[in-house]
C-alpha cells in the first residue's frame, strides 16, 4: 500500500473533514430523504432525486476521506531531527537566481497543498528541486516558462512560518 505523507495539520484537517460529512452533512441527507418520501410518490419526485444524488456524492467523498486517512503517514517536521537539508513538513526561502526574487514555501502533503498559504506539495516540481539540497545549494527547476534556477536561503523545521 503506496503511503500519504502528510502534516499533523494535514491529518487534522482531513478528520475533521471526515467527521463533518460523516456526523452532519450524511445525517442531513438522510433526514432530506426521508422527508421527500413523506411527500409520496417517489418516481416523480425531484427532492427525493435530488437528495438521493447528493447522498452517493457525499458517500464518494467519504470514502474518498477514509482511503486518503487509511493511507496517510504523519511525519511532524518538530521531531525530525533539525538540520540545513530541505525535507517533508520544512518551510524554506528561495531565491530566483535571474530575478532576485525571494519566496518562502512549506513542503506539505498533496492535500494540505494551498499556493495562497505557501504550501506546496512535495510532489510539485519546485518541491521534488529542492528536497535534498541544502541552504547556499542552487536548485534547478523545470516550469511551464522553462528552467529556472533557485538558492535556498533558509530552512526552517517548524511548523510556523519563521
């Protein structure tokens, strides 16, 4: 069985997303059930279709929640022995070496990935440059406007943002 990395952040997230779905959204689904077929026929009935559609996706997403849970292999970057070496769970500062430009990322979990909050999958091509060297390593990195070279500046191995 292939393993999820994530962060005990990420692990947190998907639970509690499970435990919604599961505890809330399933259970008022089949509250909308039962009242659509309170209302009679149900071979006409468009509430009940409706609420019978949002049922199978709810149950997808569950499923899809416990396979991802199932999977996962929680690696907290706090117990990870602290070094200069960019690893799963780290934030490090990158330097666009033709630019000059400085951007700071968290390598997460494919799951807990959110660009906005400068997380990065581990799977993403900057990530996959980068896991492995070492702060003053220049990383070289293939984008979509081509190879674009980076200086680490800084690991961190902390759950915030240095």
């Amino acid at each position: 069985m292939t393993r999820n990395p994530v962060t005990p952040e990420g692990h947190a997230t998907l639970t509690a997303k499970l435990h919604h779905k599961k505890s809330i959204e399933r259970l008022q689904i089949v509250r909308d059930i039962e009242e659509a077929r309170a209302h009679g026929d149900i071979s006409e009935n468009s509430e009940f279709e409706d609420a019978k559609a949002r049922q199978a996706e709810c149950d997808a997403y569950i499923r899809l929640l416990e396979g991802m849970l199932a999977t996962a292999e929680v690696i907290d970057i706090t117990r990870v022995p602290k070094s200069d070496r960019v690893v799963f769970g780290c934030w490090v500062k990158i330097e666009n070496i033709d630019s000059g430009e400085e951007r700071q990322w968290r390598i997460v979990g494919e799951d807990q990935a959110d660009v906005e909050q400068r997380l990065i999958s581990f799977k993403s091509p900057i990530a996959r440059g980068l896991i492995g060297k070492s702060e003053g390593d220049e990383a070289s990195v293939e984008t979509p406007q081509g190879k674009v070279t980076y200086s680490i500046v800084e690991v961190h191995y902390g759950v915030e943002a240095p």
